[in-house]
C-alpha cells in the first residue's frame, strides 16, 4: 500500500477536524470543518493509498472514485439541499494543488450565493489570466 506518513489525506483520522463521511474498499470522502463556513458541504474524495494526482489513479481506484461520487452526491442532495455541483481535480503546484495526494473537490453551489453561476471557467477565462505570447 503506497502511504505517506506525514500526508494529512494519507491520515484523515489524525486531524480532529476532519470527518470521514463515506467510503469504500479504496477512497474515501472527507469533509473538513474549517471549509464547511463558505463552501457549505464541500468535501473531497480522496484514494487511500497516497497517489500524487489523478494521473496516478489505478482502474479500481476510478472505479470507487466513480462510486463513492455517486454516494456522496445522495448524501449532500439530502442533507444540504445544492442547487448544483463544482467539481474538479487540481493537478499540481501551478493549478493549485496544495497537498500532493490525489483529492477530487466536491462542491455545492447554491442559487443563492454571491458568485452562483460562475464555474471554474469563469475565473480562468479572465482577461488577467491570458499568457504574453512567447
């Protein structure tokens, strides 16, 4: 089993403020208290063996990943109530990748929050974001 002693996502059960909803034989998905004030339900489904990203993933690992998306989305649909979902992976230091574990963010979005409506897109297509010509 690949693991990384010093990972948070290798070891969700050494942060008291992490909260292991669901899982299955190889992922789990986390829900942290500290993200829970803005991104009301957001959790993250991550593998349990330590992969660096999503890139890394075994067949069986997507497969649970697949899974456990599926449960987690009956989960928040009934407890939270969304009016949508973000969802996305960020691979890397330069996408904003700040743990080097693999994790799948899973994000509800309300119609009634300030930026509803605006994805990922939104914030890359920006004109601030357009790279000078080399």
């Amino acid at each position: 089993m690949a693991y990384d002693q010093n990972c948070p996502l290798c070891n969700p059960d050494q942060d008291s403020e992490q909260n292991i909803v669901l899982e299955n034989s190889t992922c789990y998905f986390l829900q942290h208290n500290k993200h829970q004030g803005v991104l009301e339900g957001s959790g993250l489904i991550v593998p349990k063996n330590h992969r660096k990203d999503a890139f890394e993933l075994t067949p069986e690992e997507w497969k649970d990943t697949y899974e456990i998306l599926h449960e987690a989305k009956r989960f928040l649909d009934a407890t939270y109530f969304p009016d949508g979902y973000t969802l996305g992976w960020n691979v890397g230091k330069v996408s904003n990748q700040e743990i080097s574990h693999s994790h799948l963010h899973v994000i509800p979005r309300y119609d009634d929050e300030p930026l509803a409506g605006k994805g990922i897109r939104y914030w890359l297509k920006q004109e601030s974001n357009r790279r000078e010509k080399a």
